[in-house]
C-alpha cells in the first residue's frame, strides 16, 4: 500500500446515506415504541425499556470521561449509583404499582455526593482535577439518572385520583419531543442556511429551529385530536402552551449534550444507532423535557 492510501482519510458519509441510516434507526425505535405502548397494560414493559435506555445513557456519559484514568473509579460510582436507582425504580413500581418515591432521587443524589468525597480521602488531592471529578460524578447522576427518572413518574401521574397510569402522557412527552428533533433535522437538511450555534453544534440551523416548532405542535395536535380524554388534564390550551415550551427544552438539551461532547472532542456519544450516534444522542431532549414536563403536569392537576 502507498503512503499516500495510507495516509488518505477516511472518507465521510453522504448526507444521504446518513439519511437512510438515520431513518432506519427511528422507524425501528418508533416501531419498538409502538408495541411497547400497545402493550399499555403492563406499564413494567414502558419502565423497562426507560431503565434500559437510562442505564445506557449513564454508561454512554461516564464512557466520556474515561481519559482521565483517576475517574475511574468516580466513573463506577455513577454507574453503580444508576443501576441500583433503575433497579429499584422497577422493582417498586412492579411490586407496588405506583409513582417511585421522591426519596429514591434524593438517595441517588447523596450517595453522588458522599461517595465522591469518600474516593478522595484514598489519594493526594491535585486541585481543581478532583473537584471537576466530584462534579463529573454528581451532574451525571442528576443528569442521565434523575432527569430520566421523571418518564417513570409520568408513567404513574395521576390527574383523576382514580389510579389511572400516565402511560398516553409519556406518549405526548416522547412524540413532542421527538417530532421536534425531527423537524429540526428534516427543515435544518433540506432548508438550513443561517447556523444557530455554531461554536457548539455546527450542523443546527435557525430554519431547523422553526422546523423543531412545526413538529412539536404537529404532534401536540395530533394527539389532541385523536385522544384528548386519555391526555387528560391537557386540554388544547395546554397542548398550545406546552409544544413550544418542551420544544425549546428538547432543542436546549440537544445543544446541552452537544456542549459534553464539544468539551471532550466527539462527535457523537456512542455508535448504537446508525445515523443518530448514542443513546444520549437519542435521549439528550428527553432529559430536559421530561421533568419540565412533570412539574407542568402537577401544576395544572392541582
């Protein structure tokens, strides 16, 4: 082989092909969903595929911080802290059939916060190094853990007092969310011209942005008019208010995880899905969406 072909590099897919990739990867996420919700009954089903994806969230973000080889072990707590948070989250709601109790975040959260100061009594410290280990450590619990915890929430929420599941409320956080990512890539590909950010994400677009919106309220009006009873209490005043707000959460927290990768030089979080990168490169909008969303939600149902 020639020096030159050896030191060519790698050539870069066609907007096209990562097209494709990219639309094969959620018509089968999409289809996943699809036969989970249609399994609505067995809520366990929906809380296991959120603690699948949470628990692979956590391992995609501590997975970023392994080039400093003394966070290891601060990268173990996290991921031990998750997937004993995830654990319990399924055994209480399968046991008990109800909302997992605040006290299993607040857990999650002290034991971040003890078990990073603890890792530090075992070496010298060097600064400002071991606060940026205890922060990594303590942010990605709230991060990839507590945040996504708020689906499984949703999942129990009541707004009747007569015990009915939030399952169709989990349906309008993930179909808002996602149609507005959706619309954003679809209007940013085809029409993007002015770059939104681009010291953080240069592929975003201002049109993309409009087309994150007319997804958003695509999807909210959808659901609105096909099962405006199951989405209770959203009424169409809420669903108008709520599509931009979870829009622009769902576009601040693409650009959120944008700013983890920028800071530790990827591109994307994982290679899991063809075309879309990560699993956090999939859940990074839910993230911030879903306890916006909760928060919404117990306000309006008081």
């Amino acid at each position: 082989m020639s020096e030159s072909a050896a030191a060519a590099p790698p050539t870069t897919p066609s907007r096209r092909r990562v097209f494709a990739s990219r639309l094969f990867s959620t018509l089968l996420l999409w289809s996943l969903l699809t036969v989970a919700f249609l399994q609505w009954q067995n809520a366990w089903l929906i809380i296991a595929i959120t603690g699948f994806f949470g628990v692979a969230g956590a391992v995609e973000y501590y997975r970023l911080l392994r080039n400093d080889p003394h966070a290891r072990s601060f990268n173990a707590l996290g991921f031990v802290i998750c997937i004993t948070y995830w654990a319990s989250v399924i055994w209480y709601t399968t046991t008990r059939h109800n909302v997992p109790p605040m006290w299993l975040d607040l857990a999650a959260l002290t034991a971040s916060v003890h078990g990073s100061f603890l890792l530090c009594y075992r070496h010298q410290l060097e600064g400002a190094l071991t606060l940026q280990r205890i922060f990594n450590t303590v942010f990605g619990v709230v991060y990839t853990v507590i945040f996504f915890g708020f689906i499984a929430r949703l999942m129990y929420f009541q707004s009747d007092g007569k015990g009915i599941t939030g399952i169709f409320l989990v349906l309008f956080l993930v179909m808002v969310t996602k149609f507005s990512d959706m619309g954003a890539y679809v209007v940013g590909v085809l029409f993007g011209k002015h770059k939104m950010i681009p010291h953080i994400s240069p592929a975003k677009s201002w049109e993309g942005f409009v087309g994150a919106f007319i997804g958003s309220f695509s999807a909210a009006a959808i659901l609105l008019a096909l099962m405006p009873e199951k989405i209770a209490p959203i009424t169409w005043m809420h669903g108008m208010i709520l599509a931009p707000v979870l829009c622009a959460t769902a576009v601040t927290g693409d650009l959120a995880e944008s700013v983890l990768k920028r800071c530790v030089a990827i591109k994307d979080s994982g290679h899991a899905l063809p075309g879309i990168g990560g699993i956090l490169d999939l859940t990074d909008s839910l993230l911030f969406t879903a306890p916006v969303f909760y928060f919404y939600l117990s306000a309006i149902a008081r």
